[in-house]
C-alpha cells in the first residue's frame, strides 16, 4: 500500500480462542462449540494486519522460549512481520489469552501474563526505534512506552498509541503526551476524559474513537470526523480494534486523509468481526470488497 516502516511495541500473545453457547454469568456454565489456537496480543495483531496491506513491519516485544512461543513467531514471520526487535526469553513461558466468544461475536478475555512485558527501558534500540517511520505503541510496561516514545519523539518520528483495556488501571501519562494519535474505545474514552492524561487534549494531537458496530469518530484540532462503519455479521470481534488501528495508520500514513483513513479503519474492522480469530490474514483486496459489498 505505501512505502512506510512502522514498528509496532507491546504484547505478543498465543490465543486460545473457545466458541461458547454464551458468557457464563457466576455460579453458571456454557457449552464449548470449538476451540482453536492463534498468535494474538495488540502489537502482534497490527504488525501481522499491517504487513497484510503490504506496509513494511517490526515488532518490539517479547515471547518465552516454549512451544506457544514458538508457535506465535512462525505465525508472525508466515505473516511477513520482522522479527529483529522480538525477545525471546530462555526459561519463561509465553502469555496465552483465553477468548471467550459466544454467538454474537462478544468476547471475554482470561490470560496469564506470560513474559509479555519482559522489555524494559534498557533493553531498547534507539537505533531501530530512530529507523521507522512510525511507532505504534500498544499496552505494555508504562515505562517502557514512555522511552520508545521519547527516542521517536526526539527524532521526529511520528507516534500512534492505543493503550487498550488497562488505560484507567496503568499510568501511561508520559506516552500519551508524546503520541500524535491515539486510539481508544467508546469506554475507554471516558476514563481518558475523567483523568485527562494527555493533557492538551486534541489541541495538538489527534484522538481516534472506535464505537463498535456504530464505527468510528476521529477528534482533531480542525474538528471532529465521523465514520458510519460497515454493516457486517459479527463472528468474533476479537482483534477488530487492532484491525482498525492498522488500517487507519495505512491509509493515514499514506496522505493524512482523517476521512480516508477512518474509511479504511473501519473496513479492516469489519472485515476481521467478521472472521475467526483475532487476526483475519488482512489484504488490501480483502478490504476493498468491504466498499463494494
């Protein structure tokens, strides 16, 4: 699609993904229909969306030397991600995530942490973070988003952030400030609203909304762009939001169209809700046939 490097940091997980009747309440039981397993966690996911719409990728993060970590790099690499910046801890396990997803295509997430944030401060390469084009930072160690922020930052080196479900849980103010987008859910907006971590607000950055099936809204300095979303079947919504971020970066990174890129963001998303698996082999013909349908 276009000639950028993004680097993307943050988690790299394997996915256990189980299809149940519906979510179980406490004290209740649901019914298994299937299960399948797959490489998942936020950077992951949007490396692997992004080298699908033929845009150039790396990864900063960290997997342990097990089976499930070995099954998460072969799917990377099979996906055409680079390797280079990916840790690969002797001794650790690798985080696996449990994906409830019943008939509607909601999801419940259960996980172990693994040894997804074994990357620290220290253990970053300037020289690979001053080498992208973009860095898109994903949920990780607080103070390690911070630092690869600041090297980008301090190269001129534009910066996307999307903190995830632990936004109101973790102090990721020092990233937020230094990002030039952010993305958050609808919810997620709310906690960002009530502490206001990024200060300035949108004076100088832009923040991307997703809203679900009702698509999503992008707030900027000039004014706020909306997207309607496409009408799709959710199968699993798993992996959705990445799919969006990926898309929207492709297109942003491209010719900075809000319009465009909130487009396109959306398609992705459609596209992977209306797949299994929180990664649905994303191409830019995929996505295409989104408008046309």
């Amino acid at each position: 699609m276009n000639q950028v490097t993004v680097l993307t940091a943050g988690h790299v997980n394997w996915d256990v993904t189980l299809r149940v009747d519906r979510l179980p309440e406490p004290d209740g039981e649901a019914s298994i229909r299937s299960q399948r397993g797959s490489g998942g966690g936020s950077a992951a996911n949007v490396a692997a969306a992004l080298a699908g719409l033929e845009v150039e990728t790396g990864l900063i993060g960290s997997v342990g030397d097990d089976d499930n970590g070995l099954l998460a790099r072969r799917e990377l690499e099979g996906s055409g991600v680079s390797l280079e910046g990916l840790r690969v801890v002797e001794g650790a396990e690798t985080a696996v995530k449990y994906l409830l997803v019943d008939e509607t295509g909601s999801v419940a997430v259960l996980g172990n942490d693994g040894v997804n944030e074994a990357v620290t401060p220290g253990d970053l390469e300037p020289a690979r973070i001053r080498a992208a084009d973009h860095i898109h930072l994903t949920g990780q160690r607080p103070d390690t988003a911070a630092a690869i922020a600041r090297v980008a930052s301090e190269a001129g080196i534009t910066v996307s952030f999307d903190p995830g479900r632990r936004l109101g849980d973790r102090d990721y103010g020092d990233a937020l400030a230094l990002a030039d987008v952010v993305f958050v859910t609808d919810r997620e907006a709310t906690a960002l609203l009530e502490t206001d971590p990024i200060g300035g607000g949108v004076d100088d950055r832009l923040v991307v909304v997703t809203c679900g099936a009702d698509g999503a809204e992008a707030y900027t300095p000039d004014g706020t762009v909306v997207h309607a979303g496409f009408d799709v079947e959710p199968v699993d919504t798993a992996g959705a939001g990445d799919a969006f971020a990926a898309g929207f970066l492709a297109t942003w990174l491209e010719d900075e169209a809000i319009d465009r890129a909130l487009a396109y963001g959306n398609a992705c998303g459609a596209l992977t809700a209306s797949r299994a698996g929180a990664r649905s082999r994303l191409t830019a013909t995929a996505v295409e046939r989104v408008f046309t349908d």
